[in-house]
C-alpha cells in the first residue's frame, strides 16, 4: 500500500520529525533510489512529495554580515522519543539520527541548531546491501595490503548511512598578473671530443628559451565550487568521491533524512570559502599560462578579486566505515549515489620489500639477457662469468687453440 506523505502543522513546525507506519505504527524509514517511505516490518510505503521550490545561491557577503547580528546557536537539541517514551539529545554536530533506546529514527529541526539552514539536498541511491558490496571489491582488491585487511573485508562492514554536510561556492573571478614568456628556439654549438686518439670539433643542435615580460588579465566564473563542511571526515578521501551529480539537487525535505543520520556543518561559511579559493586557484594558474602562451611560463605576480559570490548549503549521501588496525583507525566512504569507494589504507611493509626485490630481480635479469644477446650478434658464444661478465666459452676456446685440420685436431 502507498500514500503520499503528510506535511506537519505549523504547531509542529519546531519539534522534530518522525514518521510513524499508519498500517502498523512502526518507524518509516527513506528506501534509497525510491521516492518514498518504507516500513521494514509490514512493507507499507508513504510516497514523498516532490517539492518544486527552486534552489537560490545565497549572497555571501551579504550572509556574512547577518550573521554577526544574529543569536548563537544551541550546543544541543533535547528529544522526547515518542516511540518508547525515552529522553535524549543529539550534539552539536547532529540532527538526525536513532533513539538509542528503542532505535526509531527522528530528524530535528535544522534551524535550532544552525543559523544557516540546509537548501539542498541528493537523496541515497545506493542501498546497504550494494555499498557493502562495493566496499568489500574495494578491500580486496587493495595492492599491498595487510592480511588483516583482506580478513575484515570478508567480514560483515558496519556501514552507516550519514548525509553530509557541503557548501557550495559560485564566484566571478578577475585576475591581474606579471610574468614572463619563454620561446625555444635551436643553434648550433660547437664542442671538441677525443676520438681514436685526436681532439676532433663536432657540432650539436642545443634548444635555449627566450623570455620576455608579460602582464595581462584574465577572468573565469566559477559555478558550483563543492566543499566539505565536516570535520569529522577526511577532507582528501571526500573530495576523490568526486564528481556528484549536483545537477539532480533537490530542495531539502526531512523525509529524505528518516534512518539515517545527517551532520551539521563544522567548517563556517567563511573558512568554506577560503578552500574554495584554494580549489579556484590552480584553475586561475592555468588561464594565465595560457594567456601568456609561448613554450614556457613564468608567473611572478597575481592579484584575484572575487565577485558576485553566492553560495548554498546542501547534504550529499555517503555510506561510512571503519576500523583500527595495529591501533590505528582507519576510514572509509562510499559514494551513496554511485558506489565509488574511497579511504584510508595500510599498507604491508613486507609486500612492498618483496614486490621490490622481485622487480630488481627481473630487471637484473632482463640486462643480462640484453648483454648476452648484444654480445652473440657481435661475436662467438659466449659465458656469463660473475666474477669475469661475458667471456668465451670453453668450445670457442679449444677450437680457436686446435683448428681443424692442425696437429692435435
């Protein structure tokens, strides 16, 4: 059975969320890939509404300056679980999650515990079951890894659901800069060598580079700039999740959020922006050199200003996993819309020496195979000798020593 979900009262507005079963009174919970609600004792589904409110960038100096004037946050929300009556409270760094009583899931309200609220949202694609089975793919066939590693990958991975907190930065770029440009060009030169004996002049075609000043400008807008807004993730192994399908954003609804857990942001609005302009800055790099041109670039001067910046906040769907190993802990993440794993990793010291060794092996290997074929096309048979290298054989010897047809033949 299905039926579209129902909006809350406005008396209701500031409590949180839940999503009672109307068939048998159990916790619905958000069936990735799906646009509903599902029960996971009778199988009863609560269709979610779409939501047809556009997704507006927000100014950002504009933000900026009213967060200055406005109230602190809260450093926690106080939840009565009306499943088993039990009283509890989420931190500061979340808003959705279980009852740790009873386990039925709530999502609070994001305005009691950020000033800036969630606009956006991708909803899970990928189930339990298929980033199990990506992460495990993904262990296995880790290069010089721990045996203890291949073992907990054949294990059972306690992957929890977590939507994760992101900003997003649009920007109009203008960038002023002073270099230079280098142009190859060839002469010739003249040297002297020793060749059987005498000093003979050769000539050879050298490449040298001409530089000469540049100054320009170039101008980039950049849309969409992603950047993590937890810290309590790694920043390198969220971003070679990379690229999310940001188009398909939608406008954010709690419904998505029922059995899982969400995050708040950690990283201000602020320092997000400060690693978009580190992300931005390569790119900017880039424009210069090729407005320079030439064959070589030099830059030695750059000044960007940042216009019209906007940005959004959004929650973007991640499966988690970890795991201590020789007491450290380490992380992983997949993908909920596309299954791509990415995380931290140990590595056997063992496998590594062992997979040098043999390399080394191979190629002493294949340089004495090169000797000996390099000294069968220039001569007669010859023997590899460790202490001597390449020498005559023995049958090359006796007959050089005994020509046949001569006494002793």
């Amino acid at each position: 059975m299905q039926q579209e979900s129902e909006t809350p009262s406005s008396a209701s507005d500031s409590e949180p969320r839940r999503f009672p079963c109307a068939q048998c009174g159990a916790s619905l919970e958000y069936a990735p890939g799906t646009d509903a609600l599902r029960c996971g004792h009778c199988g009863y589904e609560n269709r979610i509404v779409g939501s047809t409110a556009p997704i507006l960038e927000q100014d950002f100096r504009e933000t900026l300056r009213s967060l200055t004037t406005n109230a602190a946050t809260r450093d926690n929300i106080a939840i009565h679980c009306d499943s088993c009556g039990a009283s509890y409270s989420f931190d500061a760094a979340t808003h959705a999650g279980q009852c740790p009583f009873c386990g039925a899931p709530v999502v609070a309200k994001t305005e009691q515990h950020r000033q800036l609220q969630v606009q956006a949202l991708l909803p899970f694609q990928i189930g339990r079951d298929q980033a199990r089975v990506a992460f495990r793919r993904w262990l296995g066939g880790l290069w010089f890894a721990p045996g203890g590693l291949k073992d907990y990958a054949r294990n059972d991975a306690r992957l929890a659901g977590m939507y994760v907190p992101y900003w997003t930065y649009d920007a109009d770029t203008t960038t002023r800069y002073q270099g230079e440009r280098g142009d190859d060009y060839q002469v010739q030169e003249s040297y002297r060598v020793i060749e059987n004996g005498e000093e003979v002049e050769r000539v050879r075609i050298v490449t040298k580079t001409r530089w000469t000043p540049a100054t320009g400008t170039v101008s980039r807008f950049f849309d969409d700039v992603l950047v993590l807004a937890s810290r309590s993730l790694p920043q390198d192994v969220t971003e070679r999740l990379e690229p999310w399908d940001l188009a398909n954003l939608t406008p954010y609804q709690e419904e998505y959020l029922s059995g899982f857990q969400s995050e708040m942001y950690g990283v201000e609005l602020e320092q997000g922006f400060e690693r978009a302009r580190e992300l931005m800055a390569p790119v900017i790099r880039r424009d210069i050199e090729h407005d320079i041109g030439g064959d070589h670039q030099r830059i030695h001067t750059l000044e960007t200003r940042y216009g019209a910046i906007r940005f959004k906040h959004i929650l973007l769907p991640a499966w988690l996993s970890a795991f201590r190993f020789r007491d450290k802990t380490y992380r992983f993440v997949v993908n909920g819309r596309t299954g791509e794993v990415q995380g931290e990793r140990p590595y056997s010291a063992w496998k590594i020496a062992l997979a040098i060794l043999l390399a080394a092996l191979l190629a002493g290997g294949g340089l004495a195979a090169w000797q000996y074929l390099s000294a069968a096309k220039q001569g007669p048979a010859l023997d590899y000798r460790p202490r001597y290298g390449w020498v005559p054989t023995e049958t090359h010897r006796l007959q050089n020593a005994n020509p046949v047809g001569s006494p002793g033949a």
